[in-house]
C-alpha cells in the first residue's frame, strides 16, 4: 500500500456534517454547505426515513457530490456521536482513491447480479494494482436477505475484505431503504468498491465473552429466521430459563443483554433475539440453522472494547482519518438503559467514527448482530 521510488504521500481528506432540520431540500442543502470539498470522491448520507421519499431523493441527487450512497437508519453516528433523526454525511476526497458503486437489486436476483459485479470487480482492481480493495454494503433491513447476500459477494470477490449495515427505520420495523443514483429503493443493496493506496484495516468488535452455558437449536425456520425449539422444548421457554427471566419479562432489553453466541473458527460471532412470537419461537435477526450449538453471552465494558480497538487500528494503520462504523441499534439501546450512551457516542466521535445504527451488520461472509463493524482508512500513506 506503499507509493514506491517517492518521498511524497497522498492525503484522505474528510469532511462531515449533520442537519436535524425537518425540511428536506432546508436539510439536504445544509449538510451539502457543511461537507462539500472539491474532488470527493465520494459522499456517504444516513438519515431519517421521515423524510419524503421522492423529494429527499431528489435533493440528494441535486446538493451532493456523486457518487452518493446511503440508506435510512435507527439512528447516526456523527460528530454530535449518537445523533436520533435528521441526516448526517461525509465527503472523501483523496487522489489515491476510487469508489464504485453497485445497485442490487432486486435482491431475489442476487446470485446472477453479484456474478456480473465480481467480474467488474476483479477487472478494476487489476487495473488499479498495487492499489488495495475493500468494499462496503448497505442492505434493506427489512429484506432477510443479508446472509446470503454476504457470503454470495465474499465468495465471489475472493479476498476483498467487506463490510456493511442493514439500513433502519428508527426500529418500527416496517420499511427500510438504500439510496443510489437518485432513488430510494426497497428489495435492494448497494455495494461500494473501494480501491486505495491508504492504509486501511477492517475489524468487528463486540463486548460479549462466551459463557459455559451451551444450547443447541433442535427445531429452526432458517429462512423466517424462527427458533422453535432448544435443547428439544419450546424456545421462549428454554431460553428464558438459561437467562434466569421469567417469559412475560422478557423484551428487547432482556435480549440485548443476554444475546447467543456462535463460535465460527476461532472467533465467536453475535447471534441476537429481536422478540417472542404467539407459538413460543424466538424471532431472530439473523439466520440460525437446527443443529447449532451456541452458548450465552456475558457481557464486559462496552467502553473497554472500543478503546481496545481504537488501540489496535492506530498501532495496525497510523492514525486514522475516519473510520467508517456500522453499530446495531441493540448496542445502542443497550447504552441507552444503562446511561452511557452520551459517553460512548462522545468517545466514537472523539475518534472520527462516522456511520449509523443498523438493523445487522455485515462482516466478510457473516451477517451478525450485537456488533460494532467497520473500515478504519488511514489519514496519509506509509512512506
């Protein structure tokens, strides 16, 4: 990622704003006054999906540099960190650095459509070489298509690191939409193309550990993301015992707090319950198969992990010029009850994180929950 035979580097140039103004072009042309710079190469909006749809498009496609990508949140992360409504953007302007977005959609398609994109894909990033490629996905989250969106791309592009949100509604959990070329669209997702002679690094952090209480998935829908039963009983009744809460009192605090945890190599990844349905299933918002065998999380300082990480990325890159953050809303909501939300929306903001709380996140293959992912770009090059 290194510019040989020269003493000069290339600088990633960053620019961000938010506006919480209700009226759409008041809005749009805000934001466009606080993050416009010459030669962005791209521009990233999150916002409200209270906004019109048809208008907000429009003004997007008007006020903003291209190419533009986003999507509708459960909320930003942007320099005021945990930002509820409104919209909130970025502009990225360097030499050494090329974005290409891809529509999918619709996503019933996907196969035949990430096909087409890899080999697009694998050209540019032939004729770009030594550049390196990473890509970013913003998906409908409402379209249960996640998984194997993921694990379609992944495969396909071989080693090109991916990371990505499931677009949001402010958790009414009704209709959720990504942005590209002018239109907000449902059934769809977008996948971005990075290619860059920055140091980049992506990484996935939670603050659960693994407990020694394992169940095992004996009756699943994997496609309506159902749990029936564990350890061979009804699921809302197993689980609620594992968690020591009786069944009335189970909620989205309950589950943020006690979610499952599948260990997939050596890592273990988030496995999070969105609610109880009339049977006794557990409603989930990710995949989960019959047969797995998953465990309990317990969780640590959420304030710990970040720092931890941010630790990581500086000693892995240098100092980063932003990094790019997909955060479940479940993390939010779970700061929210115990009061931390402020501190750690000014923590993430203090080290340039900019993104937006997601419906589920995407790293590499996998789509999780519970999980805070993201691509943290470097501010210059190595020399």
């Amino acid at each position: 990622m290194t510019r040989s035979n020269t003493m000069e580097t290339s600088c990633l140039h960053i620019r961000q704003g938010f506006s919480t103004r209700t009226d759409v072009t008041e809005a749009v042309r805000d934001l466009a006054d606080q993050i416009y710079q010459p030669e962005s190469k791209l521009s990233l909006v999150f916002f409200s999906d209270e906004y019109d749809r048809q208008e907000f498009a429009s003004a997007l496609q008007a006020y903003l540099p291209g190419p533009v990508i986003g999507c509708t949140t459960a909320g930003q992360l942007s320099p005021v960190g945990f930002q509820r409504g409104g919209i909130s953007g970025m502009t990225l302007a360097c030499d050494t650095l090329i974005a290409v977005p891809y529509l999918i959609h619709p996503l019933s398609s996907l196969l035949d459509q990430v096909e087409k994109i890899a080999a697009d894909v694998q050209e540019r990033i032939h004729q770009a070489s030594p550049m390196q490629a990473f890509g970013f996905l913003l998906v409908d989250g409402l379209s249960s298509q996640e998984e194997l969106l993921a694990a379609s791309l992944y495969r396909a592009l071989g080693d090109v690191p991916i990371v990505g949100g499931s677009a949001g509604d402010m958790l009414k959990f009704r209709q959720t939409f990504v942005y590209h070329d002018g239109q907000l669209l449902r059934d769809a997702a977008v996948f971005t193309l990075c290619l860059t002679s920055l140091p980049f690094h992506v990484f996935k952090l939670q603050h659960f550990l693994p407990t020694t209480t394992r169940l095992v998935i004996t009756e699943a829908e994997p496609e309506k993301r159902l749990v029936r039963e564990i350890n061979g009983e009804s699921a809302v009744t197993a689980y609620a015992r594992l968690v020591n809460t009786p069944v009335a009192q189970l909620n989205a605090s309950v589950f943020s707090r006690h979610p499952l945890m599948l260990r997939f190599g050596n890592d273990y990844y988030m496995r999070s319950v969105s609610g109880v349905e009339a049977d006794g299933s557990l409603k989930f918002f990710c995949a989960i198969d019959q047969g797995l065998v998953l465990t309990i999380g317990q969780g640590y300082s959420a304030q710990d992990a970040l720092l931890q990480s941010f630790q990581h990325l500086k000693e892995k890159i240098g100092e980063p010029a932003v990094i790019i953050g997909c955060d479940c809303i479940l993390r939010r909501l779970e700061m929210e009850e115990r009061g931390i939300d402020h501190q750690i929306g000014r923590l993430m903001s203090r080290n340039k994180v900019f993104g937006f709380s997601t419906y589920g996140e995407q790293f590499n293959s996998l789509h999780v929950n519970q999980t805070f992912a993201g691509i943290a770009i470097a501010e210059r090059e190595k020399r």
